[in-house]
C-alpha cells in the first residue's frame, strides 16, 4: 500500500511539473518606442546616445528616438568623454552631445577617441595631438605618434623615435629638456 501512495504521489508530482496542454507561453516586451523608424543601420546606445544612419548620412538619437545630432556625416563613432568623432567631406573632427563642433573638421585622420585628454590628430601628412576644445597642444610635426598611456608617448620625427610628455599631465614625469 506504502508503495502504490508513493508511485501515485510521484506521478501526481511529475504532472504538476509539465505545462498544462494548451498553455500559451508569452514573454511580454516592453517597449519604450515600438518599431517606428526607418533607419538605415543602428549602432548600441554609449553615453545616452545611439549612432543612426539615414538615407546614407550619419547623425545621433538619444533614447526617447529624438534626432540629437542631424543626419550630416559620412561616418560617427560612438561617444567617448562626452565627444564623437565625425567624418564629413573627407575631414575628421569631433562633436558634443549638443551637436556643436568642438575639434574642427579638419583633419585627414583622427586615431581612435581622447586618451589622458588628448587625441591622435593628421594633417598634411604629420601627426600631433588636440586637447577637448580643439587646441593642438602638441604641434602635427611628427611622422608618427602613439596614444598616450601614463602620461607618455613614442614619437617619431626625423626617422627616430622619442618619448614626450602628455603636456595635460607633466607633473612628477621623468621630463629632460629638449
């Protein structure tokens, strides 16, 4: 008798574990905007903005779907330190989340976002640096440069490599005059 309670009890448990014939199984989603946009090409959301093409140009949209920054640049990156860098007619610069131009588009290439401050800047063939609001704070003189990382940078000018100060951060640095 022991043994006929305790098969029923197991079987009794093991339907209760089965999903009941004809139950829907629905994952409810939540949206915030339903599919309405017809965008291009997305990119993920970085500092409350979201990279969008449309009709072959770039702009920005923050996370209601609003247009932040207008459709006008042939290439974004995504935000960094609170600056994007754009493309526009073959020239690189950087934008704010408002939109406005704070490094001019200008230059023939831009390497990656800001690092300790400063980004990597080309023009005219040579490489130097520009802090956040566009000034070069370390002259285009140079055939290459690295990133800076603990406040140093390899340089190269004249077929030979140096090492210079991030001139944002020159405190307690091993610094030897020029």
């Amino acid at each position: 008798m022991k043994r006929l309670l305790s098969v029923i009890l197991i079987i009794l448990l093991s339907l209760s574990v089965l999903p009941t014939a004809g139950a829907k199984n629905e994952v409810s989603v939540t949206y915030v905007i339903k599919p309405s946009f017809d965008f291009g090409d997305v990119r993920d959301f970085h500092e409350g903005f979201a990279a969008v093409e449309k009709g072959g140009k770039w702009g920005f949209v923050d996370k209601r779907g609003k247009v932040i920054v207008p459709f006008i640049y042939d290439e974004v990156w995504d935000f960094h330190e609170g600056l994007a860098k754009v493309k526009k007619e073959n020239k690189w610069g950087f934008i704010d989340k408002t939109g406005k131009v704070v490094v001019p588009i200008i230059y023939d290439e831009i390497d990656y976002n800001f690092l300790e401050g400063i980004a990597k800047v080309k023009k005219g063939g040579k490489w130097g640096f520009v802090d956040k609001t566009g000034k070069e704070v370390v002259p285009l003189i140079y055939e290459s440069v690295r990133e800076f990382s603990e406040g140093l940078a390899w340089v190269k000018k004249d077929g030979k490599w140096g090492i210079i100060a991030n001139p944002l951060k020159t405190k307690n640095l091993p610094v030897k005059s020029k």
